[in-house]
C-alpha cells in the first residue's frame, strides 16, 4: 500500500471571492446594486470539492490533468503551425552578411562639352526678342549642309599652301601631342594606368578623379611653353634635402625616357633649357651717388665696421710710408 499525502485546500482563492462579495454587499447597502457577473470558480477548485479524498479520485484528478496537458499540446501546435514561415535558406543569408557594401566614387573632373546644333547667327536670332523674318528663315536653311560640299572642301584642303591656317592649327596639335604624351602614356603603353588616355574614361581606371590630374599636368605644360616662369604644380617652400631629391629625380626619369625613345626611334619635343640665373654683380655699380664710400647711413648715423676701420688705418699708414722717402721741398 502506497501512503499518499494529503492535498492543501485552495483557500486563497475563496478568501478573495468572499472578500470581494463583501465589499458588493457594503457598496450596494450605500449605492445603487450593480451588475456584476458572478465571479466562477476555477474548474480544478470546482473538481477539488467534488471528487473524494480517495486513492481513486487522486487517479481520475491525474488522468484529468494528462488531458488537459495533451490538449494544450494540440492547442500550442496549432499556434506553431499557423506561425510556421517555412524553411529560410542560410547560405543565402550568409552570403548577403559576407558580401561586403560597395563604394560609388563620382568623377566631376572630367566637363563634358554640351554640343550645340545651332551655329552663331540661329543661335543670336533665337535670343534676340525680334521675330523672326523671310531672310533669316532662307538663310538657315541655305546653312544646312550639301552633299556636293564636301567633294569642293576637299578640293579645297589639297589647292590650300603650306602655311595655311588649316595646317598650322594640326602643326600646333601635333607639337602638343608629342610634348604631352609621357603624362598620357605614363605607364609605357598600359591601358590599365591611370594616367594613360585609354584607362582615363574606362572601368578599368583604378584611381578616380584621374581625368582631371592630366588636364592639370598638360595645362601646366602650356603654360610653361608660353614662358611661365614656374610650374603651377611645385611647392613653394619646403626643405632644401627634400627639393634636391625631387629635382634629382626629375631629371633622371627626363633622362631616361629620352634615352629610351632615341633608342626606339621616337621623336620628342625638343629639350628647354631654363637660363641660368644671374649672378649679382658685386662692388659698387649698384650704389646710389649720394651713398658715402664707407660704411652704411642710416638716417644721420654713419656706421662704421671694426674691418672698414682697420682698412682706412692700413691704407693711411701705406701713403704716409711712400711720401716719406722723397725729397721735400724748402
């Protein structure tokens, strides 16, 4: 015979229904009564005073609560099969966390020119407030260009001389082009250096803002064929070690590439030589008239150093010692 335990009565449960029924009654007896839904009480209170405190009815309490926990299983599955969202795919998720986020670099170096169809006269005449007339109508549409044209321009282009407009303007491209191209080939004709014309407006470019860096080079180029002095891109001050090794350098790699295309056959522009500076003459030339021949005036103050003034003595002494040895005269 197995001994079981004795159960605790729930009394908390009807200390607080009684509780509560007194304070209706208290209200009630002052106020108005109030509809109030009488409170129930719980199924397993209800089941506790009805069931024998027997060994059977401790039997039928556990079948009962075994059913009452299968159907908050049941209940609980529902609930988790109507929340089920199905299987997610992980590697793709993983994917997505792993790749890293992308850097969009915009170029505004590089203007591009916005190309007009309008020449100068259509264009004045499209701002001017006058409307338009039968001449400027007849005109513009004498400006479009004939098919016959371009058989005379050509004609014209091979009757033109030598020193033509025409071919002083390619001349002058040609020289620019020829100066300019170690800055658009720096990379020895690789396509995929930022310097090199094909990489400047490709994907392959792998520095931005490149574009801009060869116009800044080759417009100091032109400046410096003007006769510029100095280069917009040197650095004004600096430390002496610093600017002999840049301009060491320089000239090395000067050297260098014009070693090489003599070699190759490679015609370059031809070589500047900068003037020498000039020296400053030293001595007197300079002096104004009114300037004493020793020392330095300053306001009314005539300063003289300790070396002019042994100077002054040493020739005093030389005159006094030649004029010694002559005859005087009586």
């Amino acid at each position: 015979m197995t001994t079981l335990g004795k159960r605790k009565s729930r009394a908390s449960e009807d200390d607080v229904i009684s509780a509560q029924e007194a304070l209706r009654r208290h209200f009630e007896a002052r106020f108005k009564p109030i509809a109030i839904v009488p409170v129930a009480a719980s199924r397993a209170a209800a089941a506790q005073k009805d069931r024998p405190e027997n060994s059977d009815s401790d039997n039928n309490s556990d079948e009962d609560e075994d059913e009452d926990e299968d159907e908050d299983d049941d209940y609980s599955g529902s609930d988790s099969d109507d929340g089920w969202g199905g299987v997610s795919n992980s590697s793709n998720s993983e994917e997505e966390n792993n790749t890293p986020p992308k850097v969009e670099i915009v170029d505004h170096s590089s203007s591009t020119p916005n190309l007009s169809t309008l020449n100068k006269k259509e264009l004045k005449a499209y701002l001017s407030s006058r409307p338009p007339t039968a001449q400027s109508s007849s005109s513009s549409s004498s400006s479009k260009p004939k098919k016959g044209t371009d058989n005379n321009n050509n004609d014209q282009e091979k009757t033109q001389p030598e020193d033509s407009a025409a071919f002083l303007a390619n001349d002058l491209a040609l020289q620019r082009l020829i100066a300019e191209s170690h800055i658009l080939s720096a990379a020895g004709g690789n396509s995929s250096h930022w310097q090199s014309s094909a990489a400047a407006d490709s994907a392959a470019n792998t520095r931005a803002f490149s574009t801009g860096r060869i116009v800044k080079k080759t417009t100091d180029l032109r400046f410096q064929a003007l006769g510029a002095k100095n280069s917009i891109l040197a650095q004004a001050k600096m430390p002496m070690s610093m600017r002999k090794g840049i301009m060491s350098s320089a000239t090395a790699k000067e050297t260098k590439r014009r070693r090489e295309a003599k070699e190759n056959g490679i015609i370059l522009e031809r070589e500047t030589k900068k003037p020498a500076a000039k020296r400053k003459k030293l001595g007197g030339g300079g002096r104004p008239v009114d300037a004493p021949g020793v020392g330095r005036l300053r306001g009314a103050q005539l300063t003289i150093s300790a070396r002019e003034a042994r100077a002054i003595s040493s020739e005093g002494v030389r005159r006094g010692g030649s004029g010694g040895g002559g005859k005087r005269r009586r």
